[in-house]
C-alpha cells in the first residue's frame, strides 16, 4: 500500500511535470559586465521614480526596490535574472560577479526555475506555475533561505512584517550614524551596527538564526549599504573616508528612491569592507536555541569564511534539500542554473554536481 502511493505520487508529480514543462525557458546565460563602468546619473529622464501601482510588488532589498520603482526592472517587482543583473549593474555599478551571484542564488531557493522569473518581494502567481514541494518559490520575502534575521531595517520574520521599512530600526540607525559617524553611515557605523544588530536579536528574539547564508548576507549588505548608496560623484573613493548622509538612506531604504541628481558608484563595487565590518567584531554563526533569548549557541557546521567553499558548497545543499528529485526540464533547470551560481566561486572551488550533468 505504501508502495504503491509513493508510486502513484510519484506518477502524478511526473504528470505535473509534464503540464508545467510547457511554460519551461531554456534558461540564457547571465550578461556579462556592463561596457562603461565609470559613474553617471541614473536617476535620468529615461528612468524616472514613480508610486506604486496596485499589485506591484516589493520587498526586502532597498537596492532592488528602488531599480524597480525607477524601471531599471520592470516596475511589477516581477524580473528574470538577467534583467536583475543588468539592472544592479546599470543603475548601482555592482559589481558583475556580486550581481550574478546574489541574482542566482536568490533565483534558485526563491524563484521559478521553469519560467525562469523572480519576484523581489512576495510570493506570486506572475512567476508562473509551481515545481512541486518542497520547492517554495516564495520571492525574496520568504524567511530563512536567503532573507533572514537581523536586518538593518527590516524586523525578524519572528516579529511579523519582514518585507516593510520599521521607522524604528531605521532610527536605530540614525542613532548609530550619530554616535559613531557624525551623522553619517560610515565604516565604523557599519561595524557598529552590525554587531549591535546581532546582540539585539540574541537578547529579543527566541528564533533568532544566524548561519549561512544570512550570515554572509548580513555583512555583505553592511557593506553595500556605504559602497551603492553613496553618490559617485562623492571625491572620496577610498572606502575609509567614504559616508552615506541618512537623508538619501531614507530615500533608499522606505522610499525606494534615488535621491534627485543621483550617480551610481564611481566603479563596479559590491562588499569592500566587508572583512573590516566582520574584523571589528569577530562573531560566529550560529542561534538562540530551544526558544529562549540570550541562549546563542554557535554553530560550527555552518561556514564562517568569506574566502572560502563554505558558503558556495552549503548553498548547493540547501537548493538540494527544496529539490531532492527533480525531473525533466526542472533537472535540467537546476544544472544550469547551479552552474551560473558556480560563477564566481569557480576559480577556487570544485563544483557541486547534485544532479550531475547535462
Ligand atoms: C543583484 C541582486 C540582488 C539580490 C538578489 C538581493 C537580495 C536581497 C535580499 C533577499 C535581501 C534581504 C536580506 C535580509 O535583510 O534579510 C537584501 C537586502 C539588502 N540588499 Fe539586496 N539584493 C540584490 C542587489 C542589491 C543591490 C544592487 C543593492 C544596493 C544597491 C542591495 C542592497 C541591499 C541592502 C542594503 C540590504 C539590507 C536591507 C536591510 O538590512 O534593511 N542589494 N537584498
Ligand atoms: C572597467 O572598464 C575598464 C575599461 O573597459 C576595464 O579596463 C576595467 O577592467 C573595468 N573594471 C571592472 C572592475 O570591471
Ligand atoms: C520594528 O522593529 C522593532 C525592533 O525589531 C520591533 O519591535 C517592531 O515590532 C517592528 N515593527 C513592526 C511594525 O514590524
Ligand atoms: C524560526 O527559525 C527557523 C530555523 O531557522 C526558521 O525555519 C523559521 O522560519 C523561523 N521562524 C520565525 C517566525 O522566525
Ligand atoms: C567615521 O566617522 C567618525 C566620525 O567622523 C570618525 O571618527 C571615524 O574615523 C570614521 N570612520 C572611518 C572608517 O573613517
Ligand atoms: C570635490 O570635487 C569638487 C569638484 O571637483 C570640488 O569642488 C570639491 O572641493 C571637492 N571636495 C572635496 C571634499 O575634496
């Protein structure tokens, strides 16, 4: 009897397959960098910041949020990955290898890896039919594959609303930019507030995780913060002397919005000073465990090294576990889309091959 159910289930999750392979996309290679790296407005007439139509969806990224609210991406918050890395370049100069590992991670646990789309905010039927369970393909909102706790601005999923602006984190942050920055986010504001962050969650929430990939995230996005969000007119490209003012934070951060007259970075940059925010306190990953505050326990099978396989051979695993038995175009999905993820970890690392090859 048991077998036979597994049969059947198996059996029609073939037959689902099979209905959903007609929406498939042979997925396309990511674009290369961009061919003029330097700064220049890109709050420009071409792309100009508007409201919110009903139905348009944002989330989590104040970077992504505003690309979209400025059509960079379309202004639905509904994106293919190309469109994602072609935007992050444009309209940020990330750099590529940020923009295609962050853009492929993201579409692997939250996007649709048959039509190839993904929401920047919450789930949706635009991104086209589901792959089975325990896929998610939740959109960037979806807690604890990619998003996590102890966001700069956003509250842990523990306390409800993970995809909206909290004033009182944002305050929290203008308070740190006081005492640390003379009003300004700056390296050692960043340092500050990230491990401020961290502490806050060990003794306020129960569920408080901290492990990879949030952990790479959080101190990845530290950094961001200073090196996308600053003017690339701004004289000071040394990233010690670089400082964000809080007013243009704001207009990043709840009103995805580059300020008016807005110049993307001055060169492709992604998580400089990420080693010095983690240097100044170093942290293990790690949780709160059995649902108590201020009981963080380290966790030493989570990587913790930002040059290492760590995080990429993790990740692999964690796609594993929400596809452990794909078939068809889906498998095929999957390869091809790990491969791209592979990217920048390639000239260091043996690639994981779950699936095997094409
Ligand atoms: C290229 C593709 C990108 C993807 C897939 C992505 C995804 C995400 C996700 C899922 C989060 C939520 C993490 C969390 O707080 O739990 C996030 C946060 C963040 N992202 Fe992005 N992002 C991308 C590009 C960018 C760009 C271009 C910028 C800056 C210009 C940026 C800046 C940030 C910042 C500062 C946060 C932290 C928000 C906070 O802590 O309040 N991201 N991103
Ligand atoms: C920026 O563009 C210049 C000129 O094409 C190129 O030499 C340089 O390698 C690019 N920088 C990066 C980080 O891609
Ligand atoms: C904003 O964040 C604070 C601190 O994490 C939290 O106590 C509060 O509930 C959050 N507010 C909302 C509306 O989510
Ligand atoms: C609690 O933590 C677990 C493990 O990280 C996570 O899967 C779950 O989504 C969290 N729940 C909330 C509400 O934070
Ligand atoms: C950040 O700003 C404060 C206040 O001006 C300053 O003391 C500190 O050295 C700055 N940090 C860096 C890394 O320049
Ligand atoms: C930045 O450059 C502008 C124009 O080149 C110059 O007028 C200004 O004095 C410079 N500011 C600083 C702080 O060096």
């Amino acid at each position: 009897m048991l077998w036979l159910t597994v049969c059947l289930s198996e059996r029609d999750q073939d037959a689902a397959m099979e209905r959903l392979s007609g929406r498939a996309v042979y997925p396309p290679s990511p674009p290369g960098p961009i061919a003029f790296n330097g700064t220049k407005l890109v709050n420009d007439e071409d792309h100009p910041w508007k409201p919110l139509r009903k139905g348009d969806i944002r989330g989590p990224c104040p970077g992504l949020n505003t690309l979209a609210s400025h059509g960079y991406l379309p202004r639905n918050g509904v994106a293919t990955p190309a469109q994602i890395i072609t935007a992050a370049q444009e309209g940020f100069n990330m750099a590529h290898g940020a923009a295609v590992t962050a853009t492929y991670a993201a579409l692997l646990v939250d996007g649709n890896l048959l039509t190839n789309l993904l929401s920047i905010g919450g789930k949706t039927k635009r991104t086209g039919p589901d792959p089975p369970p325990p896929a998610i393909v939740g959109g960037l909102n979806t807690h604890d594959v990619f998003e996590g706790d102890a966001s700069m601005t956003r509250a842990d999923a523990f306390f409800g609303d993970i995809p909206s602006f909290n004033q009182t984190l944002f305050d929290q942050l203008v308070d740190f930019s006081n005492r640390y920055g003379d009003g300004y986010y700056n390296l050692t504001v960043a340092a500050e507030y990230r491990y401020h962050l961290i502490q806050q969650a060990i003794a306020t929430n129960p569920n408080f995780t901290f492990v990879s990939p949030r952990y790479f995230t959080a101190y990845g996005e530290s950094a961001f913060t200073l090196n996308l969000f600053v003017d690339g007119r701004d004289n000071t490209t040394a990233l010690g002397g670089r400082r964000l003012d809080m007013d243009t934070a704001l207009s990043f951060f709840r009103d995805s919005r580059f300020p008016p007259d807005f110049h993307r970075a001055s060169r492709p940059t992604g998580t400089d000073g990420v080693r010095e925010i983690m240097a100044a306190y170093p942290f293990k990953p790690g949780r709160n465990v059995d649902g108590k505050i201020n009981n963080f326990v380290e966790d030493p099978t989570s990587p913790s090294d930002f040059g290492g396989c760590g995080l990429y051979e993790d990740f692999v695993e964690k796609v594993f576990a929400l596809y452990p038995n794909p078939k068809g175009v889906l498998r095929r999905n999957l390869i091809i889309n790990l491969h791209f993820f592979y990217g920048v970890f390639a000239s260091r690392c043996e690639e994981a091959l779950p699936y095997g090859t094409l």
